[in-house]
C-alpha cells in the first residue's frame, strides 16, 4: 500500500473533481465508483511518470496486508 503525499494546489484540484463527481451521480455508490476509477487514472500517470524518470519519483511497495476497522 502507497502513500501519496498531495500538495495544497493538487488537493484542491482534487476535492474540485469530487464534488464535481458528487453532484454528477445520483448514487453515493456510482459515485464512489467514479472516484475510484479517478484515482487509479491518477495513480497510472504517476507510476508512468516515475518508470520514464526514475530521478523523479521513488517508489516502493510495502507488503503489510491492509486492516479495515
């Protein structure tokens, strides 16, 4: 499981699309759902972005199961 640190400006763009998304969808689910696929387009472009430059951006992956609770 990763953590992505936001700065200020990137979360507001992204509370921007939330409650752009939130008035798009009747369902809380399908809003939940479009949320999702949001974040892992996001997440893509990241993971792109740190293959092509490897300088950029450190990844790491950590193996602890993730607790729900």
């Amino acid at each position: 499981m990763g953590i992505l640190h936001l700065d200020a400006e990137a979360k507001v763009e992204l509370h921007s699309k939330a409650v752009k998304l939130i008035a798009r969808y009747e369902s809380p689910l399908e809003t939940v759902k479009a949320l999702m696929v949001y974040n892992c387009e996001r997440e893509t472009k990241i993971l792109a972005i740190a293959h092509r430059h490897p300088g950029l951006a450190e990844l790491s992956y950590d193996d602890t199961p993730v607790v729900l609770g």
